[in-house]
C-alpha cells in the first residue's frame, strides 16, 4: 500500500523539492562571491557559514530534437541557507577562500560519485555510495577546520587549497551518463465509469456507475492489465426467479431496490499507437461478473376483516441471491500522457525511474449468460471508464 501511495504523490514530493532548490548554486556555474551569503540566520561562534548539498539528480535535455534522461551527481550551495555577518572585517578574501576550498572539496566529492554512476550504478547502491562520500566529506571539512583554525590559518589553508584543486585536475570532469527507461513497464489506475446491459440483462437491472481499480504492466508494446469495478444497479424486476404460487401470486421479492455488481477482468492488448503523449490500445481478455440481492419468500394470509382480501406476508425465510458468469470482455484503451517525470529516489525495485501520469478513456463490451435463471438471462454489457493511470519504467545506463 505504501509503494502505491508512493506512486500517486511522487509528483507533489518532487513538486515541492523543485520549489526549495530554487535558490541553489551549482559548483560549475562559477566562484563564491559575498553576495551568495544571502541567509540571516546566525550560528553561536560563527561569521559566516555555508550550507551544501551533495545530490543524484536525474533529468531530461533535448539533444538533436530528442528527449535524453542523464544521471548526475550534483554539488550545490544554498544561498538562503548561507550567512555571513554584516561586518566588512569579516567578510576578508582569506575567509571567501576557505568557503570555497569547502565548495571546491564538495566537487571532489560529486567527480568521485559521478565516476561510480558512470560504472553502471542507478538504484539502491547508487544511495549507498552518496551517504559514503556525504560521510567522506563531513570527516574532511572537521578535518579542514581542525588543521586550519575554522580558516585563520593561511599557511594550512593553502595546503589544502592546494591539494584539494590537484584532484580535481587529476579527475578531471567525468560525463554524465545518459539513461534509458527499460522496455518493462508497471503501475495502477483508479477511475470511475458507466456498465449498460443489453437484451435480457436489461430486463432485470438498469445501467449504472461503476468505480475501477486495477493494475497494469507491460514490455515494449504489449499490455497486461486486470481489474476490478463495482457498482450497484437498479432492479427492474423484483420477482427475479419467477416465483409464484398455486393462484399465481408472487411467492418472493427482492429486499432491496438496488443489486451490488462485481466485475473482475484479465486481458492483454498492443499498443497500434504508441507516442510521447498518446497511446491507443486494443485489449481482450477474460471477464468475471457478478449480480447480487437479497431476497424475501412471502405467504398470502386472508384477511380477517375481509375474506376475499389477501395480504402478502413474509415469512421470515431470507437468502442471497446472485447470477455469475465467466465469460470475455474486449475494448481499447486512449492513454493521453499528461505528464513525464523523472525520479531522484530509488522506487520500487530499488531503481530511479521515469514515472508517467496519464488519463485513459476506455470503452469496452463484455459478453455475459447467467444460466441460474430460467430461461437464461444473457446478453451483451457495454462500458466505459476514465481512469487516472501512474505508470513507471525503470531507468538503466545505455
């Protein structure tokens, strides 16, 4: 239930995080200045101070007129996050310098990483080797404030600069890896929609809204999907078996004036149409249904004010009654991707993953014979569906 959960608010989470990155600062955009200090907030015993981040950022460029999902570590300051006191004496060079050996110390951390994403890393181990170098770096930047006295040092702090600016020579910037979505697909949809029988069906229950659930898969274009819909249709006949007595009066009525339906369907499919933003996908499978009610037998007792009136009576006997068949179902869904997004967690097999919202509009007929009637009660029963669709496809190195 919580991967499910997970599917549908993923969007909202990555919403939010988008909106508080906003004042973020790439180490490859440029130098530290002063002016990127913009936080108010003061630590005891501290002039200044600059809070970072260490990130695996997945997301999506045009190249050549095509859409490329790269994998990247990302190192990143945040200005409001960041201060620095009002007083000019400590705003010095020498003190920008040590914020940005931190800063440059960050980037050795993000090549480092960056080089084991490039050796095929995309999921939960991906995670385990950003929390190492998080660790890594926090133990050097003590490491740094103990050697250099918090940066008065300068003597200190230039071995450091120095040793800290050789590695990233030596590294070099590693590429970032682009990746692809795996020809497996997976997810849910949840929707509402309308069932109307046909021919003898009709006779005993309107049409009705239904409520769907259900989950879907697939590789490459083909589809699998099952489901189930619910609803609750009017009876139209309340003397459903034909029950009557030796003068032809009714020996048992429905209870209720509504019946419970229950729908269960397996079907697979091809997608004829398969774009960025639209899908179009014959399905045909098998398909389960269900009519339920609860009936009531009755006696006709004579009334003692009048002899020729009779009162119907019950008499106390009750039962559940239900027509069931197994039978097909066939129809086409029209997928319309409203939106693509790229995943910055490990999901739900411990891989990032290009997640797709959809709305699906999906007419359908299913065939159905209830036998437990006499004569058989049959006929066709036709629907439709609009479904909100969260589909995921994991994301591997090309």
């Amino acid at each position: 239930m919580k991967r499910i959960l997970a599917l549908f608010t993923i969007a909202i989470v990555a919403a939010t995080a988008v909106a508080a990155d906003g004042d973020a600062m790439k180490w490859s955009e440029r130098m530290l200045k002063w002016s990127d200090f913009q936080g108010s907030s003061v630590i005891d015993g501290k002039d200044s101070y600059m809070k970072t981040s260490l990130d695996i950022e997945s997301f999506q460029k045009q190249e050549d007129g095509n859409t490329i999902i790269k994998l990247g570590a990302v190192a990143k300051m945040f200005r409001s996050g960041s201060f620095a006191t009002a007083d000019s004496t400590c705003r010095t060079r020498q003190r920008l310098r040590y914020h940005q050996l931190q800063f440059d110390l960050l980037e050795v951390m993000r090549r480092r990483l960056q080089n084991d994403l490039n050796s095929g890393m995309t999921g939960i181990d991906a995670d385990n080797r950003l929390k190492y170098y998080r660790n890594l770096y926090a133990e050097q930047l003590a490491a740094i404030d103990d050697e250099t006295d918090n940066g008065r040092n300068d003597h200190k702090l230039q071995e450091w600069e120095y040793f800290t600016r050789k590695n990233l020579e030596e590294m070099g910037l590693p590429h970032v890896p682009a990746v692809t979505p795996s020809d497996v697909s997976y997810g849910l949809f949840i929707g509402l929609g309308g069932l109307f029988p046909t021919s003898t069906i009709k006779d005993y229950f309107n049409g009705f809204f239904t409520f769907t659930a259900g989950l879907t898969g697939g590789y490459k274009r083909l589809k699998l999907k099952a489901l189930i819909e619910y609803g609750q249709p009017k009876m139209r006949e309340p003397n459903v078996f034909g029950k009557f007595d030796a003068q032809g009066r009714y020996s048992q009525l429905s209870v209720n004036e509504y019946a419970s339906f229950i729908g269960v369907s397996v079907s697979g499919g091809y997608s004829v149409v398969d774009t960025k933003r639209f899908a179009v996908t014959p399905h045909f499978g098998m398909y389960w249904s269900s009519y339920g009610w609860n009936t009531a037998d009755y006696e006709w007792i004579q009334s003692e004010e009048d002899p020729a009136i009779y009162i119907a009576k019950s008499t106390g006997v009750t039962a559940k009654q239900n027509f069931k068949n197994f039978n097909w179902v066939a129809g086409i869904d029209f997928d319309f991707k409203i939106h693509h997004y790229v995943s910055n967690l490990p999901f739900l097999f411990g891989k990032r993953e290009q997640l797709t919202s959809m709305v699906r509009i999906t007419p359908y007929v299913a065939h159905g014979v209830y036998s437990k009637a006499s004569p058989d009660v049959q006929g066709y029963q036709v629907g439709f569906s609009v479904a909100y669709v969260g589909l995921a496809r994991a994301l591997t190195l090309k």
